[in-house]
C-alpha cells in the first residue's frame, strides 16, 4: 500500500493529479504493460517486418529485405482511397455527433433509475449480427422497398429512386452502426452534469442557448472528444458495411488491405499499406496531442 | 447501475461450457465453406461412424490458405476451389488419398475427374460445382442478351451487378477479347484494359455474397453471378432468365482434399466416400443447388431440379467453360488493377 | 433511438415470414423459430458468441479501467507512447490484427487456437474502448474528493472502492458495454484466432449470406433482445422494490 500512496514530495501543480508511480501503481499497471507488449507491439512489428519481406506463389512470406512494397504503395490510388476513407469516417463522426449528443443528453438527464435501461436500449439492437442489420437495411432502402413505396403513395416520388448503393447509404451505415459508440462515452459526461452549474447559468440570465453552449457543452467535452475518437478511428478501416451499402464502387482502404491481403496473397504489400495507415494515423495523433499540449 | 451490471453477469451464467458428448474413439475435424454441407449430412456420418465431428467454417479460400498455411489448427478435410487446390497439390500440402477407400468416386462425371489441377486426383476427390452466367430481370430488359458485351453496354449503366472478385472480372475481359481465362500475362492485362476501363464505369454494384439480393431488389436488370445465385433466382420468379456468355464462361469446381497435418486420414476417406453416396450428393443438391458432379446422384434428382439451367449447363454450354489455374504472384496484380479503376 | 430500432423490426417482423429469402413478406408462420429450437449448431455458436463476449468483457473492463486509473493518477515513463499505442488496435484493419495474431499464437506462444486465443485477440482490440470511455470521465473528477477520504483514514484502495469507483461506474458500464457488443459481432478477427471447439454465430452466419440468411437467425436474435429486454425490466422493478 506504500507504494500506491507514494508522496510526490513537491505540491502538485493546481488542477494536475499526477504522481511518481510507486511499485504498487507499477504492479497494476502492468497487464496492461504487458498486453500492450505481447499482443499490439509485437504483432505490430511483425507486420512492418513482414512489409519489408516478399511472399512465394503460395503467399507464404520469404524472408528477404526489400523496399518494392512501398515503393507501390506510394501511387495516388491508395493515397486516393486512404482519403476517401478519412473523409467518409470524418462525415460518420459529425453526423453521430450531431444526432447522438441529443441522444445522450435526454438519456443523461433521465431518472437515474430509468438510465440503465435506456443505455441497454441502445445497444441491444447491436446484440445481432451486423448481416442481418445490414441486410435489413438493403430491404429497406432497396427500390421496392418500404422508402420508396411510402414516399410513391405519399406522392413525393413519381417512381422509385436509388437510395442504395450511393454515398448517403454508406454514410447512414456507418452512423447507424457507430452511433452508440458516441452516445455512450457523451452520456458518461452528461450524466455527473452538475445541476447547479446549469441554474446557475439560468440565474446569471443566460439563455437556453447560451447556458448549452457555454456551460453544457464545455462541461461534456472529454465525453464528445472520446466519443470522436471511438467513432472516428474504428470507422476508418471499416468496410464491410459500406462495400454492402454501397455497392462496392468505391474501394475502403479496409477493403483494399483485405484484399491484397486475401485474394491477392500479397502479405507484405497488404502490411505495407497497413503500416503507411497506422504511421499517418500515430503521426496525426502525436500531432494533435502535442498541439493540445502546446495551448495548455 | 448495478442492474446492468447485473444484466451482463446473468448472461455469462448462462452461456455454460457446451455439452460434450460421449467420447467416440473416431474424430474428424472438417474445415468447409458455410452454408455447404449440411448440418443434417454431417450428423448422418456422426451418427453412423461413430465418429465425433467438428465444423470450422471459412467464407473465402483465402481465409483458409492463411490459416493453414500459418500452421493453425489441424484439419482432416479442407474443401478449396481448384486453382486453390493446384496451389496446394503443387506446395506439397496435402496427404495423397487412397482410391481403394474411395470406391464412391466412380459415380463421378468424368469430365470432373483428372482435371489440370490433380491429375489423376492423387489428393482429391470433386463435391460441387458451378458456372458462372449472366442473370437478365427480362420486365426491366427488353433486348436480348448473349454475351458479356451485351451485358455491359452503356445503356445498362448504373443497372448491373457483378461478382466483387478480380480474378472472376479480368477473366470476363479476357473471354471478351478471345482469350482464355488463364492467358493472364502483362502483355494481355494491357490488352484488356480498355475493356475493363469501359466495363467498371458500368457497374452498379460489386457483390460475391449475395449478388442475388441486388437483382431481386429491382435494383438492377443484369448481374454476373454464380451459377448457385442464379438458380435460386429462377426457382423464385420466372422474370428473371439464365444466360451462359457466348464468349464462354468460367467453372468452379470445389472438392475434398486431406492437408498433410491431418490426424485421421481413415476418417477423412470415409467422410469422402460418404458424400459422394448418391443419396448423400442428392441430399446436398437439394439444399444448395450447384452444378452436381455426381452422375448417380442426378438420377435420383427431379426433373425441375435437373432442368434449372444454371444449375446444370446443356452439354453445348459445358464445352465452352473453362477452370482456373493458379497464377500465384499474379493475383496480387490483378487485384491492384481493377482495385485502381474502381476507385476513378 | 427509433432510428436505432428500424432495422431491428423488420428483423422480428421477417422472423415470422414463410420465405426463406428476407427480402419480400411471403405469409406468417413460426416454423423458423421452431426449426431453430432443434439446430443445435446455431444454438451452440450462440453459446459460444455468449462465452467469448463475456470473457471479453470482463478482461477488458478490468484493464481498461486500471488502465485509465492508473495513467490518470500517476506519471509513468513513456506515458505519451503508450496513450498511442492504445489507439493501435482500434485502426489496425481487421485482417492484419488476426493475421499477425494468429502467427504470434501459433508460430511463437504455441497456444493452440480455441477460446483462449479468440479471447486474447478480442480484449486486444476491445479493452481500449473502455480505457477511451474511463478516461474521459476521469478528466472531471475531483482530486480533493479522494484525498478527503484519505484525510478520513481510509486506506488509498478503500478511497478508489468507495470514491472514485462509484463515480466511475457509469463509464465502466458504458465500456462493457461497448466491449460485449464487439466481441459478440466481431468475424475476422475471429476466423483467424478461432479453433474448431469455439466456433461463434458471426463465424457461422458469414457465409450464409450466397444462399440467404436464414431466417432462424432472425428468430434467434428476436429471442435475445426479447429476453434481454425482459430481464431488464425485470431487474429494473425488482431493483426497486429493494430499494424501497
């Protein structure tokens, strides 16, 4: 218990918590030490050694040191399709934002006893398989499907029109799919909202408005940044959804990885791409991270 | 908040360890497609055996090659399509089968036996196999159809669906331009470049799962699918016809081979000479309708099954069908280019 | 949250359909619930999807939440790479993840492939959505609160148990969340760590897709949210009871 209780000898900084690590602290730390270890660095240099490597007819990987992966790598396709990636996985996380903050916040300010619930609600329809949400969706969307038939008999479209296979239905399948990942960490925010800090914000004459988004808002950043995060990184490599929902013209970066990977048993050319992915990723996030650093 | 937690913990309970049962002294350990033998076969050998099977599915042969190719798991009976198989015949991966266990094998076709891929079928024995053609939705297409030049037209814009499969799309080209679907070098992907530039720009949507769905949508008129896809499409309605391309077409054919890891080679030569029991072949046709090599199993099928032209090609069509080789390296080209004009 | 539910009543809806295609309403009938009560594969993969998820789930919570904690309260060495390095199994497509776990398992650790592994893998990439979640709750905590209840006498352990635990909770929860409903739908990682006793539905339903979804799968997932919803409200009333 010493160790866990180790005084920093000098006050910390106001606002800051931070301490030295005693041996206690370093002994619950370490699994997750250790896990990061074993199972993400390790299997994360193996693959950049193996984008350095060439494969045999089989696909199996020769051991010989060669730049020739990323010297393909670098074309504008794959920097086109990489992109075209970011955007699309940028516009998910605006969009379950904009729709999953409302979302959170009622959930977050419901009776605490109904929050569970309503947080179970959320999430259960993911207890299925992403095929059959997915497919449930194509019947939706399709031409002769329930959209189209309501819209013809409301008198809003003359004759059916494409919903699917098109931009909207890779975004809608990706927000559908990512939405709760931003509602639940917004809702961790929301929920230990002080009450007081908001009336006091009413007291002081500010508007509903005002006291959203000068009080509410600041005070749920972490939850709204994290809840980005969650949405945004994870929907950059997705693919399954948006090949299904989009009829597969515009290639993922996911999707191409997958495939060299797979049906072109390229291993180390699908590697090499994987690694340029995971070095532009670290490096915008050290990035961003030393930029936030800098303004504090 | 207790409640929920409450919640996850009753669901562990009751995810119990599966039961086992009595243990036989026969295993067998089937890595297959799903969605391709049916559960209710597998449980006929169990049952008859006496022997305890276990059931890993893939989705791709690729799946399988990188799994068995990293050493994991040790499989008795893998199910790969031929230019996987050849790759595997030629790597040395598989354990030679004993004919004289096998006696079931001369139910076979012929023209499914001794093919490029195991001569003499030293390390294989043929299960299923299947065209690929064209699906037209004739309400929604008025002109006729013969081949994959009549598919994409620019008229056809923004209504076709195809196989998302780059070999499958670089062989249509080749077959369009005269060539054999093999002929896969860099002078002739040149060639067909400006096919495929004129072709991709077409295509409405890229699906090997489920091109079906697609087509019976309504979402668009014309596919290039499997013969498997196809067949469930005509039993469904009768708008919808079944085209063997002019320019020929190229055959799938799935078979049985045992990986050389295998720890019960007896029990993988039984399960082979069981599927290809007439009754047993019949049972899986019925279920999923592919092109059946099993000669005896056909005489035991109905007339409406054996008259589905996509699942049974008329011997005209079958000349005109060609298999895949293994290109090795190659792949990885082919993927790049039609990934490369996708994405203009 | 309607929005959230329109997928999921045409799942129920096409559970009672005649079709075995689900795409047009064909007639009412049960007989796939019934067919579904008799597939013991589907049923044991269900089985299965429940075991790992669980399992993931607690591995992940535990050290997501220790995880965040300890980075939150403490400076280690290095603290900025591992932050990142977090962040590696939630972009690392797929396939190169079970990939190059599927060799570390089999060609280096030599564990062989069945529930240990899938389970390995799944925490991999699950565990840092609950550290994301916990830490962003932690950016709001108060220090004095905790160093109050050591002021008390309570020992550091017992000010985490009765401080900074509870206020944490909602963030925990919402990680656990995140992490079952992952490890319950995740296929390629899967396929590549998975071995033949531990076979889950995703692995099971993938290929289903060429012949048509079977519809017992939608009978089967109406059956679990309606059970999950059941007990739910039943936990909820009777929680209150006790809480009277």
């Amino acid at each position: 218990m010493a160790g866990f209780a180790a005084p920093t000898g000098v006050a910390p900084p106001p606002g800051a918590h931070h301490r030295t690590p005693g041996l206690l602290a370093w002994i619950i730390l370490s699994p997750l030490v250790l896990w990061l270890l074993l199972f993400v660095v390790a299997p994360t240099l193996m693959l950049t050694a193996v984008s350095f490597a060439e494969r045999d007819a089989l696909g199996r990987i020769v051991w010989n040191f060669s730049l020739q992966n990323y010297f393909r790598a670098f074309d504008w396709v794959w920097l086109k399709i990489l992109f075209q990636s970011l955007y699309y996985a940028f516009l998910t996380t605006v969009i379950c934002m904009a729709v999953g903050y409302p979302a959170a916040y009622c959930i977050g300010r419901a009776p605490e006893r109904w929050r569970g619930i309503l947080l179970m609600l959320v999430m259960v329809p993911f207890w299925t398989s992403f095929l059959i949400r997915t497919y449930a969706w194509i019947t939706i969307l399709s031409k002769e499907g329930i959209v189209n038939s309501q819209m013809i008999s409301a008198g809003i479209f003359t004759e059916p029109i494409s919903l699917l296979y098109s931009p909207f239905a890779i975004v809608l399948g990706l927000v559908y799919n990512f939405l709760p990942f931003m509602i639940l960490p917004i809702y961790t925010s929301v929920e230990k909202l002080d009450n007081a800090m908001i009336e006091a914000a009413y007291d002081l004459g500010a508007g509903p408005l005002r006291a959203f988004s000068q009080v509410i808002i600041p005070l749920t950043r972490p939850g709204i940044a994290a809840g980005a995060m969650l949405v945004f990184v994870p929907s950059i490599a997705m693919f399954a959804i948006t090949t299904l929902m989009g009829g597969g013209t515009n290639p993922m970066i996911g999707e191409v990885i997958f495939k060299q990977f797979t049906s072109g048993r390229n291993q180390p050319f699908g590697a090499a791409l994987g690694t340029i992915l995971l070095l532009v990723f670290i490096l915008t996030l050290w990035l961003a991270r030393s930029q936030r650093v800098k303004e504090e | 908040m207790k409640k929920t937690t409450l919640l996850l913990s009753a669901l562990a309970a009751f995810a119990l360890p599966a039961t086992t049962h009595a243990a036989p002294n026969k295993n067998l350990n089937i890595y297959c497609w799903s969605e391709y033998i049916p559960q209710a076969v597998i449980d006929r050998f169990a049952k008859e055996t006496g022997t305890k099977v276990t059931v890993e599915n893939y989705a791709s042969n690729e799946e399988m090659l990188s799994k068995l190719a990293a050493g994991g798991g040790a499989y008795d009976i893998i199910q790969p399509s031929e230019y996987v198989m050849e790759a595997l015949v030629k790597e040395k991966f598989l354990h030679p089968i004993d004919r004289a266990k096998i006696p079931n094998l001369k139910n076979i076709a012929p023209q499914f036996l001794n093919l490029a891929f195991d001569p003499g079928n030293k390390f294989s024995v043929p299960f299923m196999a299947g065209t690929v053609g064209i699906v037209v939705n004739t309400d929604l297409i008025k002109t006729e159809i013969r081949g994959f030049n009549d598919v994409f037209k620019p008229e056809n814009k923004g209504n076709i669906v195809v196989l998302d499969d780059a070999r499958e799309i670089v062989a249509w080209a080749l077959l369009a331009n005269g060539m054999g679907v093999n002929q896969i070098t860099d002078k002739n992907l040149n060639k067909i470049k400006p096919t495929l530039e004129k072709w991709l720009p077409l295509v409405k949507v890229y699906d090997s799962d489920s091109p079906k769905t697609a087509l019976l949508n309504g979402d668009v008129a014309v596919g290039v699918v499997w013969g498997g896809e196809g067949a469930i499409l005509l039993n469904k309605n009768k708008k919808f016809r079944w085209i063997i391309p002019a320019e020929g077409s190229h055959m799938f054919i799935d078979s049985l081979a045992i990986p050389k890891a295998a720890k019960n080679v007896e029990s993988a030569e039984e399960f082979m000479n069981f599927i290809l029991r007439p009754e047993i072949s019949k049972e899986i046709s019925e279920e999923f309708p592919y092109l059946n090599p099993n000669l005896a199993a056909r005489a035991l099928m109905t007339k409406k099954e054996l008259e589905n032209p996509a699942s049974f090609p008329t011997d005209e069509e079958m000349k005109k069908m060609q298999i895949f080789r293994d290109i090795g390296t190659q792949a990885s080209e082919i993927e790049e280019i039609v990934t490369t004009l996708k994405a203009q | 949250m309607a929005f959230l539910y329109i997928p999921i009543a045409l799942l129920v809806v096409f559970s009672f359909n005649s079709a075995r295609l689900n795409i047009r309403w064909e007639g009412f009938s049960t007989k796939w619930y019934e067919a579904l009560l008799s597939n013991h594969v589907l049923l044991g993969a269900f089985q299965n999807s429940l075991i790992v998820a669980s399992a993931t789930t607690v591995l992940s919570t535990l050290l997501g939440t220790l995880g965040a904690w300890m980075l939150y309260r403490y400076r280690f060495p290095f603290q900025g790479a591992l932050g990142l390095l977090i962040f590696i199994p939630m972009v690392m497509p797929e396939v190169l993840m079970g990939v190059s776990l599927l060799v570390l398992f089999v060609q280096l650790l030599n564990i062989p492939l069945g529930f240990t592994t899938m389970i390995i893998a799944h925490t991999t990439f699950c565990f840092p959505f609950v550290l994301v979640a916990v830490q962003a709750r932690l950016q709001g905590l108060d220090p004095s609160q905790e160093e109050a209840a050591m002021d008390l006498g309570a020992t550091p352990f017992q000010a985490f148990r009765k401080v900074v635990l509870p206020y944490l909770m909602p963030a925990i929860i919402s990680g656990a969340l995140m992490s079952f409903t992952l490890s319950l739908d995740e296929y390629i990682v899967s396929v590549f760590t998975t071995g033949s006793q531990s076979q889950t539905l995703p692995l099971k339903v993938y290929g289903m897709a060429k012949v048509g979804l079977n519809p017992q799968l939608n009978a089967l997932s109406a059956i679990f949210i309606a059970a999950t919803f059941t007990f739910a409200l039943a936990v909820h009333f009777f929680g209150k009871k006790k809480n009277l």
